[in-house]
C-alpha cells in the first residue's frame, strides 16, 4: 500500500522556509541596527565632496634667524578626475587648457596616465593622490588664472589651489646640511600614506628638510561640501572643516657667516692643491735630494716594495685634491657651527623643474659607457658625515689616552725611536727582510736627508709634538699582544678604549645617511675578506701588522671629519664627550620675519632648545689628556725634539706667531696603491681659552700632507672664528641660472693670503 509523503514533505519545505525568513530577518536587523551608522556615513559621503588643504611647511633658520629654507606662494592649475575620466573629454579639454598652461597636450596626458604612449606593458605608478584633484602645471601666473577663471563654461572641472613651493634664499650655501626635497618614492608610498601624507606631496630627500621630515610638515586640513546629484557644490559644511596646521620651524646652529668662510676655504685650497705636485719627502724621496722648491720636474721618484724594489714614478704629477670637508663644532653645546662639503651643489635645481636629462648632467651616477662615476666626483654626498676616511696621525692622541688607559703606558713612558720600529715576537727568520712572510720593520716618515728620521728618546707629549710614527708602532703592538691575553670572547682592547672617543659609531647628529665609521677587530676583517674589500689570500682574521698600521691611522681604521671633530672636542672638554646636533631650537609654527629672509626669532615660540648639551661620555683622566694637550699645544708652538738634529714639530713652521692659543695634530692618509699623489691631508685643533670654545677638523682628500692642505685651512678658520674682518657679507642669491652646467658656482676667498703655505713641514 502507498503511503503519502506529501504532509512529510510539506512540513519540511515549511520548516526551510521558517529557517530562510529567520535567516533574513537577521540580516535585516543587523544592516538597520548593527551596521546603520556605517551605511549612513557611506550614503552621506556619496552627497558630500572633500577639499584637502595643503600645511605651510616649516621654514629652516640659521643660527642668526636667516631663513636658509622658506615657502613662496604658488597657483597650481587642477582638474577634478571625474570629469576627464573619459578620453575623449581628457583630450578635449586638454587641447583648450595646453595654450593658456603653455603646456603640450601630451604632457597634460601623462598627468592623467603616467603610462600614456609609454610601450606596453607599462608598470609607472600613478604620481598623483586620486583624493586630490588632478595638477595640470604649479606655479601659474596670476594673469592666466584670471583668465581661465573668468571662462569657467569652457573649462568644466578646472580649478585653482593655493600651494607652497620650498625656496633656498642663501643657496648654495650649506646645501649639504639643509638638503632638498623631491617626489615620494614608490619605496616609501605606503609609509608616507599611512602617515596622513598625500601621493602628489614632495618630502625631504637630504639633510635636515628629510630628517627632520616630521616636524617640517604640518598637518593637513580639508574643507567638506554638500554637493546635489550632477557634482555641483550646494553649501559648504562648516562644522566639518578643519583647518591646516603649518610644520614647526627649525633653527639650525649653522652661522651662515662662517660656514661661507669654511666653503670658500676649502674650495680654494683645494683648487690650489691641485696646481702642486706631491712633496718628495717620506718614501717618496728624489735619488738625488734637491731644493724642495725648485727643479721639481726635473726629479725622478721611486717607492720601495716590501721586497726591496724600488718603483719608479713620473717625474711630475699634479695633487688631484678633489674634495673634502671643514667641520666646526661649538665645545660648550656640542652645536655645530659650520659643515662644509665639496664638490658642492645648489639645492635650488631640485625645484626648478628641470628634466630627467639635465638633472642627470649635472649629478652624473654614471660616465657616458655606463660605469660607475669615480667616487671623487660625487657631489650629492656630504662626506662630513659620508666621508670614509683614514686619519692618519690626527688618531695618535686617541690611541695614546687608550695606551695609558689601559695601562700599557704613563705620560712618563719613554721610547728610544730610532727611525723604525722592528717587532719584537715575530722571530726574525719569519721576517720579510729575512726571507720570511711577515713585515716587521715599519718607517717613521723621512727626514730631508731622505732616510727616517730618528727623534731619540720620546715621551707622549713628544712623540705627539713631533708625530714620532715608531712611538705609535710599539703601542699597537702592544695592544695587539695585549688582547691576545685576554680571555677567549673579550673585545679587541685598542677597539674598546677608541670607541670612547666615539669612533665606530653614529655621532647621533640630525643629518640623514651619517656612517657609523669602522674600528677592526677579528670580525669586522673576517667581514672585509668575505666582501671582497681586501685582497685575496688576505686572513680573515686580525694581525698584528694590522693593529700596528691603526695605531697610526692607517690600514683598516676609517671615520668620518665629524667623528674626528667629536673626538677632538672630547679632549678639549677635558674628557666630556657630546652629542653633536646640526639643530640650535625647534620653534612653533609660523614664526613671524623682522625683516625679507630674516626671522624674527624674538618673537617666536621656541618648542625645544638645543642649547644644554648632551654627555655621552666622561673619560677617566690620571693626567693622561694633559699630557696629549701638552703635546698638542707643541705641535703649534713647539718646540720640537733635538737629537742628532734638531726636528721641528708637524706645525712649527705654519702656524709661527699665531695669535690664538690652540692645541692640534696633522695627519696624513695614505690612499690606494700608497701612491704619494693619493695622500689625504687632515688636520684636528681645539682651542684652550674661553674666547676660543671651538674645534676645526678638516680633511682634504688627495691633497698632500696634513701640514700643507688642511692645517691651512684650519688656521684660517680658527681665525676667521675670532675676527670678523676676515668674513665677507652673506648675501641673498641670484637668481638660478637653468641654463648652467654646474651644479654650483665657484666660491672662493676674496683673500687667501691666510692658506699661505711654508716651504718645510713634516708628512705628520
């Protein structure tokens, strides 16, 4: 007998059904009640239409209130996306647009389409916030905005927005240190965007306008209207607008007056160098000695090999002296006053709207077959705190507070220099002057007779006065031996007592992309050999000729100019090491002018103040930094040391009857090949009296010895520092000229008798 499934089957399509209604009578519920706010805020949005409101950016001062960094008012010309959004009218109301924009078509089509007549596929990201309405050209005169404005009906969508553009009043006058600014990079979009950043916005790229990013910036602020179904605005909304909130203002502690002087100075020096040839003095020595500053063509030189060869060298070869950098830093604040860097750039091209291929003539990456530039010639590079630098023998305070500090040595200790230095644990049989593989016997630098000059007995105030190489050479022996003692694990000991001083890492200084230096160890070699840096075959591992060579600032030691004026400065504090800061205050918004370019910082609100400086470090002293003070202060004065003969200090000779008491030490820096032209010329000095709180590093790169480029450079700076009659007026810049083919115009001294030059000194 059948039996009737329907009442079963009704009652299951009944109970589905119950089950569907509940199902959406949940979701009813939860769309009106759970989830109403959100929805109506969707629906408002789509009634109303958001203006954002670019910040005023904060400006950028110098240590007297000159603004070093400032916004002019500009007419940027804009389009709403919508209204292009087809081809068609793109291209139409374009076609109008290019004649009053002075602009081609194409250009403006590239705005919209970045990819526009690009080859297929093209990947180029969309520069512009779609938030935003589209730019079509900044900077419109007033005369063409009159114009589009009053033919509105011809230009659907067209508007016109108020933007600030960053103006350099002073460039290129501390380029390196205030920088400039330039496109988000596709690398850093999301980061900026997260940040509340616009895609179209320009941000710092370099120096001071990128690290202190942040607080130059400002907030945005927007204005929201009520707009009917065609996109027309009914009203604005008020109490939904918010207002833009300029950047904070930003004092350097640069003074513009003297980091022109450091510019002009350095410049001029160098350009100088580069008329000399090398000294024939150290290894470098003629066969046949002649007067220093005669018959100089006419000499044949040679280097000695570690296997005895000699190697000739052209009779004549010029100083390449390509670049360098002065540093001035303040003892009492740890401010820096000046920063120079050179070659140098005007950062006002980053805004002049040049092309891809002129920005690429005038900051070259590569030579015309596609290598790399020489390292030499890189321009936007500040190598004060970019620079990788040996020291030469500006270290030899450094390494010998770390002798005495670490108890190899006292202030007594006295040395018998011969000449060189011979170590004393390699047996002899394993010498390279007796067939074997090592180097043993290390050169102090020659005297004029051209064999190595023999001070005799020499304490560490005279060994410093006279940059006695052998002192040196036996303390980096000993700490060499010294850390081997130590237990398995322990940090290299020489290492541990230079990095007191600060070297091996950051400064900590506000500027963007500073090198932390290098101090080597065991592993900081291991990691050389493995990339390649050193020659092959090399140990992967520190030798005692290594810690002899950085005991003199060679080998593979290397800081920057402003980690050497750190140090300095740390002997001049009496052991106080400081923080540098390129930043004296950090001002409110808006800080009103007392004059065109000069702001009135009396009237400011300062936000946070730089003045108190920070210790870092307070080296213990048992007389120690008296005794390299003492030294130092020879180094200027002398006098020097009688042994056979008598030998004058690194500085006698300059700075003879200098008005101003300082203390400071030459250095020069063997470069590749230990070619004598590749010699670098450093110079280090603080001075000791309350009217002279500074510290002057400079290092000219391939310029020669420490005595002959950059002491000058430093003695004339020291000066300048303390008489005003030496400056010469800063001045507003002309006007860019876009046709130039030079990153910057030449600044030299209108007065360069002080870089004057003695015919004797020593390679220090």
């Amino acid at each position: 007998m059948a039996v009737d499934k329907r009442a079963a089957r009704l009652g299951v399509l009944a109970t589905v059904s119950l089950i569907l209604i509940g199902l959406l009578g949940a979701r009813l519920w939860f769309l009106q009640g759970v989830q109403s706010d959100e929805y109506q805020a969707k629906v408002t949005a789509s009634k109303n239409a958001t203006v954002y409101i670019a910040p005023e950016r904060g400006r950028i001062f110098d240590a007297d209130g000159r603004v070093l960094a400032d916004n002019k008012r500009i007419l940027t010309v804009t389009v709403d996306w919508a209204v292009v959004k087809k081809e068609k009218d793109r291209r139409e109301l374009f076609e109008r647009l290019s004649g009053p924009l002075e602009t081609p078509v194409d250009d403006l089509m590239r705005r919209y389409d970045p990819c526009y007549l690009e080859p297929k596929p093209c990947k180029k990201a969309q520069q512009f916030d779609r938030l935003l309405p589209l730019p079509l050209k900044e900077g419109v005169d007033e005369d063409k905005v009159a114009f589009i404005k009053e033919r509105g009906e011809d230009y659907p969508g067209v508007d016109v927005t108020v933007q600030y553009k960053r103006v350099y009043l002073y460039a290129p006058l501390a380029s390196h240190v205030v920088g400039y600014m330039g496109a988000i990079t596709k690398e850093n979009l999301d980061t900026y965007l997260a940040q509340g950043y616009k895609r179209n916005e320009r941000v710092g790229q370099f120096g001071v306008e990128l690290s202190l990013e942040r607080e130059l910036h400002g907030r945005w602020g927007k204005k929201v209207f009520e707009v009917d179904a065609s996109g027309s605005i009914v009203r604005e909304l008020v109490e939904q607008r918010v207002e833009p909130v300029a950047g904070f203002d930003v004092q350097l502690s640069i003074d513009l007056d003297y980091q022109q002087y450091a510019e002009q100075a350095l410049e001029t020096e160098l350009r100088s160098r580069r008329d000399l040839p090398f000294e024939p003095t150290g290894d470098h020595a003629p066969r046949n000695p002649l007067d220093p500053l005669t018959q100089l063509k006419t000499r044949v030189f040679y280097q000695t090999l570690p296997d005895g060869t000699k190697v000739d060298y052209p009779e004549y070869v010029n100083h390449k002296a390509p670049a360098g950098s002065v540093v001035v830093l303040d003892n009492t604040t740890g401010q820096v006053v000046a920063m120079a860097s050179y070659p140098t750039f005007d950062n006002r091209w980053m805004e002049a709207g040049i092309s891809g291929t002129k920005y690429k003539q005038l900051f070259p990456s590569t030579n015309p077959d596609g290598s790399k530039i020489d390292p030499d010639q890189s321009i936007l590079v500040n190598r004060a705190v970019q620079g990788n630098y040996n020291l030469g023998s500006t270290i030899k305070p450094f390494v010998a507070w770390a002798g005495m500090h670490a108890g190899l040595i006292d202030a007594n200790y006295v040395y018998d220099d011969k000449g060189t230095y011979t170590l004393s644990q390699i047996p002899p049989e394993d010498c390279q002057n007796n067939g074997g593989n090592y180097k043993c016997v290390f050169k102090n630098a020659v005297c004029g007779n051209g064999a190595p000059c023999k001070y005799g007995p020499v304490n560490v105030e005279s060994a410093l006065a006279v940059s006695s190489d052998s002192f040196f050479y036996r303390l980096g022996e000993l700490f060499f031996y010294a850390s081997e003692d130590l237990p398995k694990g322990d940090p290299n000991l020489l290492k541990v007592n230079l990095q007191r001083f600060g070297f091996g890492a950051k400064t900590g200084v506000q500027l963007p992309y500073e090198w932390a230096g290098r101090i080597p160890d065991d592993a900081v070699k291991a990691a050389l050999v493995e990339a390649g840096v050193l020659a092959p075959g090399e140990v992967p591992r520190l030798l005692v000729g290594d810690e002899v060579q950085v005991a003199i600032g060679q080998g593979l030691m290397a800081a920057t100019p402003l980690q050497i004026a750190v140090a300095y400065s740390t002997l001049a504090t009496d052991g106080f090491r400081q923080q540098p800061t390129v930043v004296k205050a950090i001002y409110a918004p808006l800080t009103p002018d007392i004059s065109p370019g000069v702001a009135d910082l009396s009237q400011g609100t300062v936000v946070k103040s730089y003045d108190t400086p920070v210790i870092v470090d307070q080296l213990e002293d048992n007389g120690s930094l008296d005794a390299i003070t003492r030294g130092l202060r020879r180094v200027i004065t002398g006098p020097g040391v009688d042994s056979d003969i008598y030998h004058k200090t690194t500085g006698e000779s300059l700075f003879k009857g200098f008005p101003l008491d300082i203390a400071g030490k030459t250095g020069t820096a063997q470069g590749a090949a230990n070619l004598p032209w590749n010699d670098s010329s450093a110079f280090g000095a603080y001075g000791l009296t309350d009217d002279v709180p500074y510290t002057v590093v400079a290092y000219l790169e391939k310029s020669g010895y420490g005595a002959k480029a950059a002491a000058p450079v430093t003695k004339c700076m020291f000066q300048a520092l303390t008489d005003p009659t030496m400056l010469t007026p800063v001045l507003v810049s002309d006007t860019l000229d876009v046709q130039s083919t030079e990153p910057a115009p030449s600044n030299l001294l209108a007065n360069a008798t002080c870089l004057a030059r003695v015919a004797d000194g020593q390679k220090g």
